[in-house]
C-alpha cells in the first residue's frame, strides 16, 4: 500500500509503534512501548514480529485486529532479526548460542517450541524469505567478514549450509 513502518530515537530509547502515511502523518499503534528494533509487518498485514533490546532482548508479535501481544522468546539469550514466511505461519529469528548466532524457527501462533535449523561456527541472521519459501537470504559472519548469503530452507536445514552472494570485501548488511 507504499505505507511506511520505521523507528525513530536513539540505542536507549523506548518506541511507539506507528503507521506513517505518505504524507507524514502519524498513527500510533496501540502495543506498549519498548525498546523495538527490526519490526516486520505479516505478509497478509495482520501482525507485526518485533526484536527488542534493553533489559529483555526478546521477540514479540503484535497482533493489528485484535490489539493483543504474544511472547515469542523469553529472557537470555539474546534473540534477534525476526522474519516472516511468506505464508505468515511462521517466524525465523537468530539466538545466540554458544557465542554465534544460529536460526531458529517457530510457529507464529505459538503452538510449537523454537526450533533451531541452523548450527553454524559463525553467526547468521535472517533478513528475508523468497516468496516460495525455499531460500533465505542471511547476514553471514564468516572469519572477521560481515556477507549476505543464501540458505536453502527444507528438510535438513541445520546442514544444508549457506553460500556467500557475492565474494566482495567490503561488510555487507541489511539486505
């Protein structure tokens, strides 16, 4: 619809979720505030997956229809980079474990515990699924070097492992 979902403040702030129209104005949504990042709105528009920051570095989803907030990760460790499938039925984000980040994934209503569907010795974050659900594209650490990558998704996603887009040595980010 070209309307625009973005966060404004500084590491230490506390947000508001808002609708910004095109032509500036504001709606707050009714989700309390907190310290959000990364919000991403459901592909059928009904929720939005926020990480947070401060004292809970969690995952929460916030449901647009009903006005109600749902959980998705509670306390440590850190959990972050929250996307959608296309489909809306479920979630992927990144949790440390072990000192790297890993993917984890969980149905967006609740019904399932977090699954981890990768066990890399360097983190990955996800950033966004292809329309068909198959691939992922990651934010990949790989020895000092920060690449966005390409994983499979299926049935053996833990060890399907991801490849590099592009071979550059510059940081790559936020793709």
């Amino acid at each position: 619809s070209g309307t625009l979902a973005y966060l404004e403040g500084n590491a230490d702030s506390t947000f508001e979720l808002a609708w910004i129209d095109r032509n500036g104005r504001s709606e707050k949504i009714a989700a309390p505030a907190r310290s959000y990042y990364e919000p991403r709105l459901s592909p059928d528009g009904s929720r939005i997956v926020t990480a947070t920051r401060g004292e809970s570095p969690d995952i929460f989803i916030w449901d647009l229809g009903r006005s109600i907030e749902s959980r998705v990760t509670v306390g440590d460790p850190v959990d972050q980079y929250p996307t959608w499938t296309p489909d809306s039925s479920e979630i992927l984000f990144s949790t440390e474990t072990e000192g790297q980040f890993d993917i984890y994934r969980r149905r967006a209503d609740l019904t399932t515990v977090a699954e981890r569907i990768t066990n890399t010795k360097e983190s990955e974050n996800p950033l966004g699924i292809a329309p068909d659900g198959l691939s992922l594209l990651v934010h990949q650490f790989r020895v000092n070097r920060e690449l966005l990558g390409r994983r499979q998704l299926g049935k053996d996603d833990a060890s399907a492992g991801s490849a590099p887009l592009t071979d550059a040595t510059f940081a790559q980010r936020n793709g």
